[in-house]
C-alpha cells in the first residue's frame, strides 16, 4: 500500500538486463536515508526488474533552475551528498554518474531540504587494488558536464572522482549553470581538461569566502589535489563554516 519505482530494461536487450541485475545488486548494499532505498528485485516474463522507493520532491536541476540555492540549503545538500556517497564508497562503490539529474531534492517539515542519491546504473566497485573494474573495452558512460577528466583519459579511477563530479554539482546549484560548458561534447571536455570556468566567487558574491574556494577544491584538476574522501571534504566544509560563523 504503498508507491514505490520499478526499474525494467527492455525484454531483449541483454546487456540491460545484465545491467540492471548488477545496479540492484549494487544497490542492496547501501543502506542510508540519503540513498534511495532498494525494496526487491527478481525477473519475471519481461525479464529483469528492480523496486525501489518513491522519492519525492524534485530534482536537484529542476529546482536549481528556477532559483540557485541559498547559503542554508546549500549546507543541507553538501551534508546529506557527502554523508550518502561515503556510504557507497564504504561499500566500495563508485557512482561515477552524479549529476543534478540523480540528486531528488524534498522540503521537510522545518523548511530544509532531504536529499537523496539516485542512478547507479553505471557505478564501478573498487576492487582489492582499490581500483574500479576496467572500461577501458567500452565507451565511457556518465554526463560530461560533470564528469572527472581522468576519465576522459580513461586513467584509473578512484572516490575523488566522484568528488569531483559532485563539486560541479555544487556549482551548478549555487551557480545556476554548471561550471564546465561548450556548445558540443568535444568543447565540453577541453574546458575540463584545460580547467577552463568562470570563478564561483565571481558568480555568487554573496556566499562567504570560503564556499567558493571549498567547492572549487574539490573540482581540482587533479585529483591529488582534491579532498581524499567523502567525509574529508565534509569535515573540512564544517571546519569552515563554524569559523565563519565565529565573531
């Protein structure tokens, strides 16, 4: 009694079925409010299906299209982000698709947002030489707006990449647009791979110092030079916004 989603690949597409099987498999290994929730999974005459909770609210890109996000909420969504994604990297999952498109974004009770990570249709897992399975056989799946450059480079990869594609994220929700752009996916990927963007500080004079310069760390071209985990970059992020609040 209850709404819930179910994911299906079409009936004759292997490589989807295959797909969706190791996504629900992934999946069932996180559990955390700010990851959305598998419920079961099986086949049936269709062929493979997953269910997952209903999450409400909207998309983090469709609520940032109408108004970038101010200062509070910003805190609430880099908390809940981080807090979800160290889960899965926990797990030792990659999401290496994170994007405003995969983050649902909900009001609670008090006027905060709930956030919650969605899609790891494409997510790698870590293996015991704490690197993620090979694609180096097929294309390189994600979006490229929000995309790590070593991946472009098909370089080994590792949780800063997810960082990093969150830290894009964070522009485009204080931004409004996302840091990265060109007008066709070849033009997209030299601006990241030069490092090409217009200073958020530029963008959004009215945040304190220190978010800018937060968010564009971990959009570090390297990714030596960015946090080395999830719960770093939160740690870092409350370490400055408590001194920002200091007289």
């Amino acid at each position: 009694r209850r709404e819930v989603i179910i994911k299906r690949a079409a009936s004759g597409d292997a490589g989807g079925q295959a797909a969706l099987r190791r996504e629900a498999s992934l999946l069932q290994q996180m559990s955390h409010p700010c990851v959305v929730a598998f419920l079961d999974s099986g086949t049936d005459d269709e062929g493979a299906y997953m269910i997952m909770e209903l999450a409400g609210g909207q998309t983090l890109e469709e609520v940032t299209a109408r108004q970038p996000l101010d200062l509070r909420q910003f805190e609430h969504l880099v908390t809940q982000t981080l807090e979800g994604i160290a889960t899965a990297h926990a797990r030792g999952v990659l999401h290496l698709d994170l994007k405003p498109q995969n983050i649902m974004v909900a009001q609670d009770e008090r006027g905060g947002l709930r956030v919650k990570l969605l899609d790891f249709g494409v997510a790698q897992t870590i293996t015991s030489s704490d690197q993620p399975e090979s694609d180096a056989g097929g294309p390189v799946m994600g979006s490229l707006f929000f995309m790590a450059p070593e991946r472009f480079d098909r370089a080994p990869v590792d949780v800063r990449a997810d960082l990093y594609s969150l830290g894009c994220v964070y522009y485009q929700a204080l931004a409004g647009r996302p840091p990265f752009e060109g007008a066709t996916g070849s033009e997209v990927m030299v601006a990241h791979i030069r490092h090409q963007f217009c200073p958020l500080a530029d963008v959004r004079t009215d945040l304190p110092a220190f978010v800018p310069q937060w968010v564009e760390w971990l959009m570090s071209r390297h990714p030596e030079e960015r946090p080395a985990t999830a719960l770093d970059a939160l740690d870092a992020f409350r370490e400055q916004r408590t001194g920002a609040r200091s007289p």
